[in-house]
C-alpha cells in the first residue's frame, strides 16, 4: 500500500476540515503522468516546479493543494503560447 493510498484514508478518517496533505515527490510523480522525480528534482532546482516544504535538510514534502494548483497554472490553449 502506498504512502498516497495511506494518506487518502486517514484523510477520510479526519473529514472535509482536516488538513491539507503532504506528499512525497514519489507521490506527486504519481499524480502527475509523464513526471519523474529527477524532471521534479530539476524543477526544484530551477525554480520552476510546484512550491515545496522541506522540514530537514534531508526531506522534501509538497502540499497537495499547492501542486495541483502549479498544475492548474501551467493549462495553455496552444502550442504558440509562451510558457
């Protein structure tokens, strides 16, 4: 069972005003098809991927509302647009 099936039931458990959750980047690889973890990890780099947490020097977390809303951020309607 993954972190992210995990995750989903305890916030079932916690009801619609529990917190927001938290996700690895192996977790929001998962959310998003085609992403990898090194493309996310070069994101992070650049300054260019969805806002972060990082609560030790060793641990990255991302809040679920947050990447969805970078994803949301990113809809274009043609190729020709400016990125």
């Amino acid at each position: 069972m993954s972190y992210l099936t995990n995750a989903t039931d305890r916030q079932s458990e916690l009801g619609p005003d529990a917190a927001d959750r938290y996700l690895s980047p192996a977790d929001v690889c998962f959310l998003i098809p085609g992403m990898t973890e090194g493309r996310l990890k070069m994101a992070r780099f650049n300054g260019t991927g969805p806002e972060y947490l990082r609560p030790t020097p060793r641990t990255i977390v991302y809040s679920e509302r947050r990447v969805r809303a970078w994803l949301e951020a990113s809809a274009r309607q043609s190729t020709a647009e400016a990125a």
